[in-house]
C-alpha cells in the first residue's frame, strides 16, 4: 500500500471522458493518495469554458491546476512526479530545460 504524500491541498483535475491519458492521470493521483478533484468537461460546459480560459482557448485535457495557482496541461506522468517532488529532475532534464526543450524531449 502505497504511503500519504504530503500533499494537503487539492489538485484539480480536468479531464474528459474521452481521454484515456486524463485517466492514466486520474489513475496515477490516486494510487499515490493524492487528492484531485476531478472534473469531467464532456459531462459540465461551464467547467470546459473555465478549462478554455485557462489554456488559451484550448479544451486540452488533462489539465492539472494545483494550489498555487501552477498547472500542467497534457502532462507526462513522469513530469507530473516531478511537479509533485516524487521524482527528482535530472541532470539531462535540467539541461534540456535551459537549451528550451521540456522534459520529455520536445521542443
């Protein structure tokens, strides 16, 4: 069994019920007893404007937006354990970081 994160606050998560990436998301948060409030955009359209507001017009999920006010939109699971300080960034993220290129290698 997996042990509490220190994660007190709340994420939200918007997802689709179309997405199977939002769910692999939704799946991860809750195998690590991360708490989300989960909000699907097919079933609220007023959560998908909300959603659009955030990312530029874009419906993109899964839209992670954490307590300070950060989100993470179409994240890796592996960026996402970063953000949440389960996974440290390594040496060839972080210069990939500041030659411009995200985590995961695109530009």
């Amino acid at each position: 069994m997996n042990e509490q994160h220190e994660h007190t606050e709340t994420i939200t998560l918007y997802t689709s019920s179309y997405c199977g990436h939002a769910r692999l998301v939704e799946e991860f948060l809750a195998e690590e007893n991360i708490a989300a409030e989960v909000i699907n955009i097919t079933e609220n359209p007023a959560a998908r404007e909300k959603l659009m507001e955030l990312n530029a017009g874009y419906a993109s999920v899964p839209t992670l937006v954490f307590a300070d006010g950060s989100k993470l939109t179409e994240p890796s699971i592996r960026d996402l354990r970063v953000k949440l300080g389960l996974d440290s960034v390594s040496l060839g993220d972080r210069i990939r970081a500041r030659l411009g290129r995200t985590m995961s290698g695109n530009a």
